[in-house]
C-alpha cells in the first residue's frame, strides 16, 4: 500500500523530474555534437519541445493535487471560512467540469489527427500519440479534481 501512497502523492512530479531529466540530457548533448562534432542531432530538439508540452500538461494534475493553482483570493479572504470553504468546492467544480470540455476537446483532436494520419516531423511518430498524452492528463486532473472536492467536502485534509 505505501508504493501506491507514494504515487498519489508523487506521480505527477516524478513525471515531470524525468521530462526535464531527458530533456536535459538531449540539449546538452546536442551542443556537444553541434560544437564539438560540427553536426546536431535532428530530432533532439523536437523531443524537447514536445516535452515540454507534455509537462505542462502534466503539472495541471499536480497543481490541482497540492492545491497550488494560481487564484486571485482578494475578496475571498475577507469572507468567512466556511463561505470560503463552500466557494473553493465551486473552484473545484468548475476545473471539474473544464477538464471535462478539455477532455472531449482532446477525443476530437485525437480522432482528426488519426483520420489524417499526421505525424511529426523529425520523428516521424504519429501525433495523436502526444494528444493521447493531453487527454491523460486532462482525464487525471478530473480524478484529482474529484478527490479533492471528496476531501474537502468530507472535512479531511490531505497529509502534507
């Protein structure tokens, strides 16, 4: 049970530590063959690129998990705490319910990019495999949005 404890705490940013670990690794590299070598990789910097894409995507979970997001609370401090309560469980409905549209937004992108069969340049790998990855993480930030909205309306905080 404590490896599947230390996922739902740990997931998110473990995904991104290796993104940015690879990435890393492919830039460096890549200047190293462009300026020791005199010839670049061709497709170092397109995995760069998508993923970075990817831990965008995939931070959106993380920050609904830590309860990290980026919110204007001016007014909302000046409430009480239980009205502050009753209008974070509507914050969390709303991403609930956007993560949703992006969902569906994602299932239609993905069924285009199949139909077209569009692949990446450098790589030559099948878009809708990147889509795929957005949906995942649109559909993960739901699970989070809904555990969240659990707790807080059963009253229990997550362990920090």
């Amino acid at each position: 049970m404590s490896v599947l404890k230390w996922l739902d705490r740990n997931f998110e940013i473990a995904c991104m530590a290796v993104i940015l670990a690879i990435m890393t690794v492919l830039s460096f590299a890549n200047v190293v063959m462009r300026y020791c070598f005199g010839s670049a990789l061709s497709w170092s910097d397109e995995v760069c690129c998508y993923g970075l894409a990817i831990s965008a995507f995939i931070s959106l979970p993380a920050t609904i998990r830590l309860r990290r997001m980026i919110r204007v609370d001016t007014f909302t401090v000046m409430l009480s705490k239980k009205l502050q309560k009753w209008i974070g469980i509507l914050c969390n409905v709303i991403i609930l319910g956007f993560s949703g549209l992006c969902v569906k937004g994602s299932l239609d992108l993905i069924a285009v990019t199949v139909k077209t069969g569009q692949r990446s340049p450098a790589l030559q790998i099948p878009v809708a495999y990147f889509y795929e990855v957005m949906m995942v993480c649109f559909v993960l930030a739901m699970i989070r949005a809904v555990e969240v909205l659990v707790l807080d309306l059963t009253g229990k905080e997550k362990n920090r």
